[in-house]
C-alpha cells in the first residue's frame, strides 16, 4: 500500500475523525451520547498543497516499510463491523505475516499487535474490541481515563482490512518460536486481510485428509488427487453395504468385475432411496407430532387456566346468591313487620266502627286546590282553619281550610319575596327577601 494514498485517522478529545486523501478528505465527527455519525467530504482550497505538512502524518512512513514479516496473535471476537470487513477472523490464532511492516498507528496500545475489530473509546482513542471488554476497568495508557465503547472505527477497519499478508499456507513458524516468517516451500500468493479468506478456502496448498483412510499420510490439496491414484486404501463404492475389499484403484476396477453387490446396485440404490424417502417422511412425522405436542400443552394449559377462573366465577356466584338470599329474607321479615303494622294501624282505626270501614283512597283524596299566587309559593303555615302562603308575588294570601277552600284576604306590605311564615299565640310572622319581618295580629272567627 503506497505511502501517499491514507493519511492517518485522527480522532481527538471532541470525538472528530479525519480519512484523507491525496485530492481531498473525509472528515466523520462523532456527538455525544447517542448521535449518529456525520460524515463530510472537504477538499483543499485552491492553491493549497496537498501534500501533508510532515512525514509523521502517513501511517505507512517509508522509514517504517519493509519485508520482514509481523505476526499477530489476535483471536476474532464477534463485531458489528464484520460485515464490511474481513478483519475479524475465526477463533484460531491468526497467522499474520505482512507483506510490508504495519503502521505503529494501526496497533493497539493494550496489545501493542494489528487492531482487531476497533472501536472508539469515550477518551477519544482507538483500541480492539476484545482488549477493552476483558477487564472490567480497563484504563486508558495515555490518558488515564475509563474505557467505554461508543462506537466501532469503521473506517480504521477498513484500513487494516487493506493491508496485504502471505497466504497462512506459505508461511511457518520461526526460528525462533516467537513467531511466524515465509515459509519458501508453501504458497508463494499474496492477499489483503478482506480477502484472505476467500482464498484460503482454494488455496492449493491447504493441507488435507486422504478420504479413503485417515492413516495416510498428510496431503496438500494439490496432491490428492495423483494420491488417490496410487493410494493402497481405496474402498469399494459398495463399502457401505457389506464389501470389505480395500487396495488400489487398479485392482478396484478388478474387484467390480467380480463385486457381488455389482450386479445389485441398481436395487441397492433404489432401496437406499426408498429408506431415505421413509426417513423424510418420519422426521416429517416427527415434526408434526411434536407441534401436535406442543399445542395440546398449550391447549391443557388454556383449559387449567379456564377451570381456575370458572372456579373462581363459581365462588363468586355461589357468594352473590347467599348475599341475595340473606337479602331476600331480610326483605321478608321487613315485608312481614311492616304488613303486622299496617294490621295494626287498620284495627285501631276501625275501633268503634264496623269492619272495613278504613279507605285509605278516601283519607288521601283531593279536597281543593287553592289558586291565586302569581309565582312560586316559598313558604306555608297554618293556624285553626286558615292557612297562609308565601309567595315570589310579594303577598301572603289567607285560605279557608274549612268550607271552601277560597282566598278569603291577600295581605300586602313586602316588597320582596315572602320566604318565612310563623304563627305564635294569635300574631302572623314574616320574613322577606327586602330584609324585613312583618307582624300581623291574627283573630280567629267563632
């Protein structure tokens, strides 16, 4: 990767990236708590150089490029970022031997190897996932604060996941032990760290397993097949019925001349079908009877539910009929006082008289209707066989109680609402709404 196609990507206190090119940047700044990411692209101004001020802005400084291999030791973690690259790995150790020595800037300050999966901290710097999250307060070596993770560098991943790495097959382990070099004998490809994966699954020199017996020795997937040529383990294809034969595949073509399961391969492989088509059909089977399963245990536990609360509306019913029973004969034992009583009220009012001579229709029967107020009527009192009302009409008017029932005086002198009337000894009391009591002496006729 050449010097001048990344510059390096700062992030400061304020939680702001830069990604620069050669013709211009991209600048991400991160907000606080749970703001989204804001990416800009900015371009020099006119007249302005594009190259960097110094050196120490390339993260690929030609003093730090070389072809000495670097390893990492990185085990993968699970990332949200691992879509867009190929840099988190399996839960093997990474054998990593760079084509050209890594930037410093691209290692982790905790484990001073590659960034794996990084992510921006609260302090502003950049750390692998894993290395943050396996202590419980972990510290920032540079400027003594808390780590806590806010968000993944994807543009740092991406980065890394552009550096170029010797295929894991070409490459061993050191003299030394402490690491891994290029291994002359193995494969001689080249790839960066978003592809290597693609790669290894059809590198030719990916170690492999002989089919035919596991005794044989280790093969490269470029050697299997004149291997199979000469192997002595070859099975017959009719191994897994019952043949035991096992030699080369020269006498293999031999042996099916004479194989007895030969001349049957035809029935066997029809009969193969057919079982396997039984074994579909009863996990098929199996399926459904475990969903049948599952909704009767839902089914029963509806129906425990359901009996729980019938039991509980039965308890209720059963109380609400005994409150209405005891209700009911509360009812007639005050039914059964009050129809004693009325028994005996009728007989009193009969003493003297003949049977049945008590109506209650001709006691409480209409004897007249005095009329004459012009407004509502607010007050009533009674002395012998007269009868004075009050009235919203400023006047008291006297009624005849005795014969019939006719206004026999209307009494004036309010100039409000007549709202209390009081008869003591033979003097009329009353009060107004125009604040004054009046008092009328009352005669009683002979």
């Amino acid at each position: 990767m050449s010097a001048n196609r990344f510059r390096e990507l700062r992030v400061n206190t304020n939680a702001a990236s830069s990604y620069v090119d050669s013709t211009g940047y991209l600048e991400t700044t991160f907000g606080a708590g749970v703001y989204s990411p804001v990416t800009t692209v900015k371009r020099p101004e006119v007249g302005m150089a594009s190259k960097p001020e110094s050196a120490d802005e390339f993260p690929f400084a030609d003093d730090e490029v070389g072809a000495v291999g670097y390893m990492s030791g990185h085990r993968s973690t699970d990332s949200n970022v691992s879509g867009r690259s190929n840099a988190s790995y399996d839960g093997q150790e990474d054998i990593l031997v760079f084509l050209e020595q890594p930037n410093k800037r691209l290692c982790c300050p905790l484990c001073d190897k590659v960034l794996k999966d990084p992510v921006i901290t609260s302090c502003g710097h950049t750390f692998c996932r894993r290395c943050v999250k396996s202590r419980d307060e972990q510290i920032c070596p540079k400027d003594k604060q808390k780590l806590v993770v806010i968000v993944a560098n994807i543009a740092m991943s991406e980065q890394i996941g552009e550096l170029f790495i010797h295929c894991k097959y070409g490459c061993k382990v050191s003299v030394n032990g402490m690491g891994y070099e290029v291994d002359p004998t193995g494969c001689p490809l080249t790839t960066n760290i978003n592809n290597r994966r693609d790669h290894e699954q059809t590198c030719d020199y990916a170690p492999v397993q002989c089919p035919n017996n596991p005794n044989c020795p280790p093969l490269l997937k470029r050697e299997l097949e004149d291997h199979l040529k000469t192997c002595n383990h070859v099975k017959c294809p009719h191994n897994k019925y019952g043949c035991d034969f096992n030699g080369t595949q020269e006498e293999l073509e031999e042996h099916l001349d004479t194989c007895k399961f030969e001349n049957m391969k035809e029935f066997l492989q029809h009969t193969e079908d057919k079982i396997a088509d039984l074994q579909y059909s009863s996990t098929q089977k199996g399926q459904e009877i475990d969903f049948l399963r599952s909704m009767l245990g839902k089914l029963s536990e509806r129906v425990e539910r359901m009996e729980k609360t019938m039991e509980i509306k039965m308890d209720l019913l059963e109380d609400n009929q005994n409150k209405m029973l005891n209700e009911f004969i509360d009812a007639r034992t005050e039914y059964t006082s009050l129809y004693e009583e009325l028994s005996r009220v009728n007989n009193r009012i009969n003493v003297g008289g003949h049977v049945g001579a008590w109506d209650p229709q001709e006691i409480f029967k209409c004897k007249g209707t005095f009329v004459g107020h012009q407004g509502p009527v607010w007050c009533l009192c009674d002395h012998g066989d007269y009868l004075f009302s009050g009235s919203s009409d400023k006047t008291i008017k006297v009624w005849d109680t005795s014969t019939n029932y006719k206004c026999l005086k209307t009494l004036d002198g309010h100039t409000g609402i007549v709202l209390a009337l009081c008869v003591y000894g033979n003097k009329l009391y009353s009060g107004s709404q125009d604040c004054a009591i009046l008092v009328r002496l009352v005669i009683r006729r002979h």
